[in-house]
C-alpha cells in the first residue's frame, strides 16, 4: 500500500511517500514560500542527492498540485498514475478536545478541524487546505487526520487546567494541549523496542529539541503531562519562543512599549527565546560557533536554553515517581551532543549516568548513551513523524 503523507504549514508543504508493504520511502521532499516571491520545490532523490525546481507556486493546491506532478513524472517521478496512491496521511496540529487519537477524515472531522481554529489560527487553516486540495484532486482518495495533541489527551485534568476562573475553561477551551504528540509517540514506543522494555511498564521522559521544543512525562504508554500548553509558546526556551513566562511581564511590555496583542504575540513567538536572548541567530550551530568566539550572549541563551530542559527532567521524574528512560529526539537532541551533555552530567543523583565517549560526535542516528551500569537508560532516537502518521494510516484503514 502506497501513502502520501502531507504537513501543510503556513507557506510550506511537506511530503513522504511511503511503500507500506516494505517501509521504503519512494519520494520525498517540500515546497517553501508559497504565496511568496521565489518559491521552490525541494526534492530528495533515492541516491541522497537533492534537487531544487524552481516556480510560481500562489497556494496550496497548486503546490500539492506540482507535488503530485513530480512524483508522477518522468524524471522524477516514482510511480505512474495518481491511483497508486492508496490514502493520504495529514498532520494536523490542534485536535483540541475533540480528538484523542487519528481519524478518518469525513465532512463531521473537518467541521471539527474548522471549531479548533480558534485555539490554533496560524496551524489549522493550512492544515485545512491540504485536506481540501486532495478533495479536489484526488477525490476518491482516504484521508486521514493525525493530531498532534492527540497523545496528550490522556493528561490527568489536574496536569492540563490552568489556574483561571473554570467558566472561561468551560467557555473557551482554555486549558493545556501540548504538542509534538505524534513525535514522543514514536520515539517512546521506538526507544522501548531498542531497549528491548516492555513500553506499558516504563516511566519515560521523552525530550524533543530543536528550534520548537517540548518534554513529555509517559507512564505506563500514556503521556501524563507535557510543556507545551494550549499553544507552543510554554515550556522550554525555544528558537524563537520564549517559553516559560511570567504572564505579567507581558502586560507590563505591553503598556511600556505600547504594543497591541498583536505585536505582542509575534514579539513572544518570533523574536524571543534563543535569537532574543543571544542577538545572534536561531540557529543552533550558529549559537555554537558565537560561543567559541566568546560571545557572552550567545553563551547565556545556551546556559538558558540547557537549564530549562535540565529543569523539566526534574519536574517529570518527580512527576513519574522516578525514572527509567529518558529519550532525546530532534534538531538538537539528535545531533548536538554538547546540550545532550550538559543536561545530564548533573543528574546522576537521579540515576542518569551518560558516557561521554558515546555521547560525544554521536549525530542523527539511534544510539544508548549512558553506561553501561546507569540506572536509567538515555538513548538518542532519531524521530519519524512522517512514518508514524502513515502508519496510523494504514492502521485506520485496515480497520
């Protein structure tokens, strides 16, 4: 069975096609700047090598539109018609309270996608456009929607509720959701089967780290709390979010600087975290190279940036009553092995001892790196989201 796995942002497609039957990704690659001048296709091809395509791509039809065309085409192409696909996998990033695992995609699942909006304005509405371009291009074609707060519907009320009055709860759905779901998913369920660990019998901490960031305590194969809160803003310093924040600094901001909602959402979710603090970048490896030059800066946001991951371990062991796996996954968690250190060297009173021979250079790939003798086993697994949700795909459609 053949499945196209779509992740639709606000200027951006993503794209995996999987044969299901022997996991082989067929085709693979992204479209960036949609509705922008210079917008591009970006292809991996089987041999690794990568090819750009340049073109006008305005929205998002058109770009699942040329998507369908270059893997159907003669050069680039992997199969020969369209009705070789079999289903197309969505992600979808706020189920809210309506969703607590992946779905079959009906005229009642989208109207639901479309009541989320509210809670989620800048990811919903290009998930939506995803959906309705296979609608209109593939139109016989199963879809399925996989949440990525799905796996988090299972936190206890007392984890999820924020300390406001319950009628605006009640009334506006405002409680904690968190994110990342579909990814603690499948690196948890991963990591118990490197291990060779019974995954309904663990106290895991899975940790996905990157530009966007967020921790997740499991227990017993369910999340029972979560960083990320009713958006992506909370938890962890970010690339460019803030994370963690007393809410009255931001009406204090507000009123001093004299910014509206508005400017004051982009000023949290776009130019905070590790870019505000450093004045450098974003990006990790260029925080990484300011450092060896001495940058003070860049320096304090890494500190920052560690110490609140190192933070919420804590928090989660407690959380758990204690630990048996803890797991590092994305961007940073996979490949950078100075903050998979510097989180963990000062935990070992809670039995996390790592090696540094292990951990040290060890980029992208799946991995233990603790001792042999740690009590609690750290492992870097590398995440595939995209295969998750077609699995859930298949799985769905079996059924």
């Amino acid at each position: 069975m053949k499945i196209l796995v779509l992740n639709c942002g606000s200027s951006s497609v993503k794209y995996k096609l999987f044969e299901m039957d022997t996991k082989e990704v067929l085709a693979q690659g992204g479209i960036e700047k949609i509705g922008l001048k210079g917008s591009f296709l970006k292809l991996t091809l089987p041999n690794g090598e990568k090819v750009i395509l340049e073109g006008e791509i305005l929205e998002h039809q058109s770009a699942i539109e040329y998507i369908l065309g270059v893997i159907t085409s003669e050069k680039y192409g992997c199969i020969k018609s369209l009705n070789e696909i079999d289903a197309v996998g969505h992600r979808v990033v706020h189920g809210g309270e309506k969703f607590n695992s992946s779905v079959l995609i009906t005229d009642d699942v989208i109207q639901k996608i479309i009541e989320c909006i509210d809670i989620a304005p800048l990811h919903n509405p290009p998930n939506l456009r995803g959906i309705e371009a296979i609608k209109e291009l593939l139109p016989t074609c199963p879809q399925v929607a996989v949440f990525d707060t799905a796996f988090h519907q299972t936190m206890p009320d007392y984890a999820y509720m924020y300390g406001i009055p319950y009628s605006l709860y009640k009334k506006y759905a405002v409680r904690r959701y968190g994110f990342h779901g579909t990814s603690h998913r499948y690196v948890s369920r991963r990591a118990c089967e490197l291990l060779g660990l019974p995954y309904e019998k663990q106290r895991i901490i899975t940790a996905h780290i990157g530009n966007g960031g967020s921790l997740t305590a499991i227990k017993n194969g369910v999340s029972i709390d979560t960083s990320m809160g009713m958006t992506p803003v909370e938890g962890l310093l970010m690339g460019t979010r803030c994370g963690d924040i007393d809410p009255g600094v931001i009406g204090f901001l507000m009123e001093k600087e004299n910014i509206g909602v508005a400017s004051m959402l982009t000023l949290i979710n776009k130019h905070s975290g590790v870019l505000g603090v450093s004045g450098v970048s974003s990006d990790m490896r260029e925080i990484e190279s300011a450092i060896k030059e001495g940058n003070e800066r860049a320096i304090l946001a890494m500190k920052i940036y560690n110490y609140r991951i190192q933070k919420y371990i804590g928090a989660y062991a407690a959380a758990l009553g204690g630990l048996d796996v803890l797991v590092f996954t994305g961007g940073v968690g996979e490949n950078q092995y100075s903050t998979r250190w510097e989180v963990c060297k000062n935990l070992e009173f809670m039995g996390i001892k790592i090696d540094p021979t292990l951990n040290d250079g060890m980029r992208g790939k799946e991995m233990v790196i603790s001792t042999a003798d740690s009590p609690v086993k750290v492992i870097v697994v590398p995440t595939d989201e995209e295969y998750m949700i077609a699995s859930d795909t298949l799985n769905i459609l079996s059924k």
